[in-house]
C-alpha cells in the first residue's frame, strides 16, 4: 500500500512539474529604436547594382 502512495505522490509531482512548466512567463518589451539615429551597417549597401537583387550568373552557350 506504501508503494501506491509513494507512486500517487512522484506522479503527481512530475505532472504537477510538467503544467508548470507549459504557463506562460511575461516576456520583456523590446527596446524602442532612437528616434532621429540612422541604422548603419543594417542595409546590404554596395552589395548588388541599386534596384537590382543578385542573381545567379548567366549560362552562355555558343548556338
């Protein structure tokens, strides 16, 4: 009987363990952007011709 009992508890602690774990926790604000600084080294500049993404260089074949 002492067995049932000390295998009702342990169950019920890991269940018990287990809901807690899925509730939800507060998440911290994200950090407001300086208004008025601008965002160097975020945008790819100088990267590809303005306008144009890069792609894949042409196959050319003689036909």
């Amino acid at each position: 009987m002492l067995k049932f009992v000390i295998l009702g508890v342990a169950s019920l602690a890991f269940v018990g363990t287990a809901v807690a774990a899925d509730l939800p926790r507060p998440q911290p604000q994200p950090v407001a952007a300086p208004v008025g600084k601008y965002p160097l080294g975020k945008y790819p500049v100088g990267k590809s011709p303005v306008g144009k993404y890069p792609v894949a260089a042409p196959v050319v074949t003689k036909g």
